[in-house]
C-alpha cells in the first residue's frame, strides 16, 4: 500500500468511525442553556483532548494496556456505562451530573468537564475510535505512514471541531419546551449507544454470538 493510498484509508477510516456530524444533536442537547461562545469553547477543548487521547494511544497504547492488564472489551464496557449514566441525566432533560469542588463553582468549570466527559471521550475518542487508530498504526509499516496516521488524526479532530463550531447557534431559536423533548430523544439515542456498545465487549469476548447483534 503507498503512503497515499495509506494516508486515504487512514483518514476516511478515522472519520466514518468518529463520525462528528452525527456527534452534533447530542452536542447540542448536552448544552441546552449555552451561548455560541460557550459551545464553540468546548467544542475546541473537546477535539483538543480527543486528537490527544488518540495520539497517545497511537504512540503507546499497546503499552499502556499491557502495564495495566486493560483491554479493549474492558474499555468498551467502561465507556458503556459512563454513556448510559449521562443518557439518564438526559432522559429526564436535565443537565448531565458533574462532580464539583468548592474550587470548580463557576459554570466554566463545569462546562470543560462536559467537553471532556462524555464529549471527547468516549463520543469522540471512543473505544471504537481508539481501536481503529490502533490496527491502523498496526498497517504503518514505514515512519512516514505513521506520521501521515498521526496527521489523519490532528486532520480529523480539526474537521470535527469546524463541523461543531458551524452548529454551536443551532439551538438558539429553539423553545425551551422543545429543546426539554430533543434532550430526551437524545438521552434515548445516547442509552441505546451505550447498550450498543456494552453489547460489542461482550461480542468480543465471546459470551454472545456476533448473530445476535451487529458489531457497528
């Protein structure tokens, strides 16, 4: 495989697997009350701390979950429950659950939590993000594909954050009534994620036959 064909596969794999469009309505539903401004300010924090995330498990992932006996069903089942904790915040259209120091009381503090948890990881930088970042560096047979794979990922979190940044007024003109309903259809959708998810590790670790449910 060239380093074009490599860097395509690279990017286009990264990009389906993250998929920030479709990261957008629950983006907005997580941040109801929130000015422009203050989307636009996670969205960056967001794609910062995801591009890193991937980086950092690109570079040493393999180790990092070998030192401490992790794997990737592990993560998976981890990241489910983290997403189905949220998914009941937003079920019953209230904000999702921070913890806070008497440090961390102005709404700042709260907000770059949300952009970390669940936004960048596990939305952005999920199991399945991290997986594909890993059997892609494992396909990098040369640095220069593995500076194109490390490049795919910076190329990656910038799109997404351009694609978040366009849709930080959507939400603007929407009633409040109606923004209460969105939250929780979003809270549904974000629950059957994390059932999904939990689902995969168990596919993964054999204790369900992948006939049951598909693997996505």
């Amino acid at each position: 495989m060239s380093l074009l064909e490599y860097s395509i596969l690279a990017f286009s794999s990264l990009f389906a697997i993250i998929d920030p469009i479709a990261v957008v309505p629950l983006f907005l539903a997580i941040t109801p009350n929130d000015t422009p401004e203050m989307r636009i300010r996670m969205a960056r924090l967001a794609c910062i701390v995801a591009a890193g995330v991937l980086l950092l498990f690109v570079v040493a992932g393999n180790l990092i979950f070998k030192l401490l006996g992790l794997t990737m069903p592990a993560f998976q089942i981890a990241g489910s429950i983290i997403l189905f904790l949220i998914a009941i915040d937003m079920l019953q259209a209230r904000r999702p659950q921070v913890k806070e120091t008497p440090a961390d009381t102005e709404a700042g503090a709260e907000k770059d939590d949300i952009a970390i948890t669940p936004l960048a990881v596990p939305m952005l930088a999920g199991p399945g993000a991290i997986s594909t970042a890993l059997i892609l560096m494992g396909k990098a047979d040369s640095l220069a594909k593995q500076v194109s794979l490390c490049g795919s990922i910076v190329l990656v979190c910038l799109t997404g954050f351009l694609i978040l940044r366009l849709s930080a007024h959507g939400a603007q003109r929407i009633s409040p009534i109606a923004m209460r309903i969105f939250t929780r259809l979003m809270g549904l959708l974000l629950a059957a994620i994390a059932v999904q998810f939990f689902l995969n590790a168990l596919i993964a670790l054999g204790i369900i036959p992948p006939a049951v449910v598909p693997v996505g």
